[in-house]
C-alpha cells in the first residue's frame, strides 16, 4: 500500500510519536477515500462554516482560522500570524505561512508542494466566493459530501480516551451538584450550579447545543432551555448537559423528582428507563441504527405513549455534538464498531412534564460500553427540604 509521506516530531517522546502514528493513520484513510473519488487532496476551510472539527481531526489544530489541504501526498497546514507559535506547537501538519490576511497565495504554495492537480472540496462546508477562489486557482474541483465526517465516524484510541474522560467529567458532576437541587431555586440557578460543577473537574466549556433545565410542566419540551422558573414541590427536573474536554464532547441526560411526584411522571420513569437499558443492549456491530431506535421505541409504543415520543432515540458525538452515526428509523447501516452514540428515548405530556434518561455508549465488538455510567439512571426522588 501507498504510504503517505507524514512528518514526524523532533521531540521523540513515546506519547509524540504515538501521536504521529494515529494522525498518520488518519491520512491515510482519508488518502485511500481520496483515490477512489480520483482525487489528490481535499480541501478544508474553517472559519465561518465552523468547520473547525474536520481542520482539528486532520491536523490537530485547534485555532479559529485555518486551511488544511491533505491528501494522497501528505497535507499542509495553513494559517495566519494569529496562530503561527500555536500551529508549530500543535499541528502534526507542516505550516505554510500566510502573509497579511490573504489565504490564497498560502493555499496555492500548498497545493504546489502536494503536487495536486485534481482538489476535492466539500460540497455543503464550503462558501460558493470561496469556490470561485479555489477555481481560479485550480479549475479541476471535485465535490464531495460529508467526507470527513464520514471518517470521523470511527474513533480512534486516543478520541476514545478523550470522549471517555468527558463523559466521567459530566457524569462526576452530575452527582456532584444533585444536592443543588430543590424548591425555591430557579432552572438558571440550577444550570449556573452544574456549569460549575463541570468545569472545576477540568472541562474547557459546556456541550455546545441545547443546555437544558426543564421542570414541572415545562418538562415537556424536549429542548427546554432554562429559565426562570422557580421548582415546586412535586416536579420533576429533566436536564441535558454535557462537558468538552480537549475538544471532545459528552451529552448525558438525567431526570430527578423532587418530594412526592405524580405517579403518572413515576410510570413514564419506569418506562423510558426501560426503553433506555433495551436500546442500549441493542447496540452491536451487527444492529443498524435503526435496530437501536426501534429497541428503545417498541417499549414506549407498547405502553401507549408511542406519539409522545417525538424525536430520535440517538446520535454520534465526538468533536461535535451531533456527528455520524445516527440512531433513528431511517438509518439502515450498522453501527461500525469505535463509533459513539447517545440512547436518549423520553416521553413528553404537555400540561404534565416529561422524562428523558441519555447516556454516551461507544460500540464495541461485543456490544456497547456505557461511558456515562458514574451517574446512575435509577429513579431519585430527592428530598424537598
């Protein structure tokens, strides 16, 4: 097999040159994606589109502005004199520096050294005035769809590490802050409380997406962001939340009562609890995304909530929130083992409130390692004093 010409770090640590390795390997894969579509190098922009997880898998960068041009002869990092000191420190990548804030003759240096003649741009990540640019620069463009996502689908050890310690941040957390919680406080209080909790035990920021507080009747709202609202005796409380540590990112969810709760919020519990613990004995190399949402949907139809089940029971997660695979009925692939998936089932009442239970699960040969697990999905019903 053709090897990509990859550099390696003069610093020659053991953990360096692991480090090499596993960024090698993932030019490579994506070298052997690139020969198929007869393509030398894919080109990726991060800045306004966000598309800042693709530069951060292919290069190990971690700035806000930068071009990776990566492919079948190695890649070129590129950027702006911003972030020269933190590229050289962090990219697995050689740097091509950028003059002024013009990227293009940078861009065009790079792909002169890579020798590429057809470039692979994707086709939704990318701004149609930057199409033009790179056309003017190099006619022959050839579009792809979702293709490093498609790659970043499979973690590797290291991504695994890092999504394992987010998740026991979130986890740890959790159980940290439950004694927070009780009447008289406000859902934004509550959240200002986890976010704390989260971040003393190392993680950089909150899960980007929906941070939800939702209690009493507003448990309804699958995406209940927090808000005033003072918790009563009686509610429940369900909240979504998750930590990013080195980039990546964890989403758990968990649903508390506080005092004596309505037995109808009881009855849910129990149910999509159950929904939940079959979902993720689902999980396997063998079941398709599909299988998982249907293990996790045929309890909850079964109990007649069907229709209060509104959204999809899972998701990949990784460098991004919402990442491949996905877990919901229209996903007939199977989960390829390394990915990692959220099982989120919930039922939600207007007028009443809801319940969701969400752990992050990566697919293992043998079925799924549940890497939320510090915190347990066991009803609590916590005192109200």
């Amino acid at each position: 097999m053709h090897t990509v010409p990859y550099p390696i770090s003069k610093k020659g640590s053991g953990r360096v040159r692991e480090m090499n390795s596993m960024f090698a390997a993932r030019m490579e894969r994506l070298a052997e994606e690139l020969r198929r579509r007869e393509a030398d190098a894919l080109f990726v922009f991060s800045s306004e589109l966000d598309n800042r997880p693709a530069v951060q898998y292919l290069s190990g960068f971690t700035g806000s502005f930068a071009v990776v041009v990566a492919g079948v002869n190695g890649g070129r990092l590129v950027t702006d004199s911003r972030y020269f000191i933190q590229a050289e420190e962090e990219s697995f990548l050689p740097l091509v520096r950028m003059e002024d804030r013009d990227p293009w003759p940078a861009v065009q240096e790079a792909l002169r050294q890579l020798g590429v003649r057809r470039l692979a741009v994707e086709d939704d990540k990318l701004s149609l005035e930057r199409g033009r640019a790179l056309e003017n620069l190099l006619p022959s463009l050839i579009g792809t769809t979702r293709l490093v996502q498609q790659l970043r689908a499979v973690k590797d050890a290291e991504e695994l590490e890092l999504l394992r310690r987010s998740a026991r941040i979130a986890a740890e957390a959790f159980e940290a802050f439950l004694p927070a919680i009780r009447p008289g406080r406000t859902e934004a209080e509550l959240a200002a409380d986890l976010v704390h909790e989260i971040r003393r035990r190392g993680a950089q920021q909150m899960a980007k997406g929906h941070f939800v507080v939702a209690s009493g009747p507003r448990g309804a709202r699958p995406h209940g962001i927090f808000s005033d609202r003072v918790v009563q005796p009686g509610d429940f409380i369900t909240m979504d939340f998750g930590a990013v540590y080195n980039g990546y990112v964890s989403d758990m969810t968990r649903t508390v009562g506080v005092g004596d709760a309505d037995p109808k919020l009881v009855e849910i519990y129990h149910i999509v609890r159950e929904a939940h613990d079959r979902a993720i004995a689902a999980v396997s190399p063998d079941a398709t995304g599909s299988d998982v949402d249907e293990a996790a949907r045929s309890v909850i139809r079964g109990r007649g909530y069907g229709e209060f089940f509104s959204h999809s029971t899972g998701h990949g997660i990784g460098l991004e929130l919402h990442e491949l695979p996905v877990v919901n009925r229209m996903n007939g692939e199977k989960l390829p083992v390394g990915s990692v998936v959220t099982v989120e089932p919930g039922i939600y009442i207007d007028g009443l409130g809801g319940v969701r239970i969400e752990d992050d699960v990566i697919v293992t040969p043998h079925g799924a390692e549940v890497i939320t697990s510090a915190s347990g999905t066991e009803l609590r019903l916590l005192s109200p004093a």
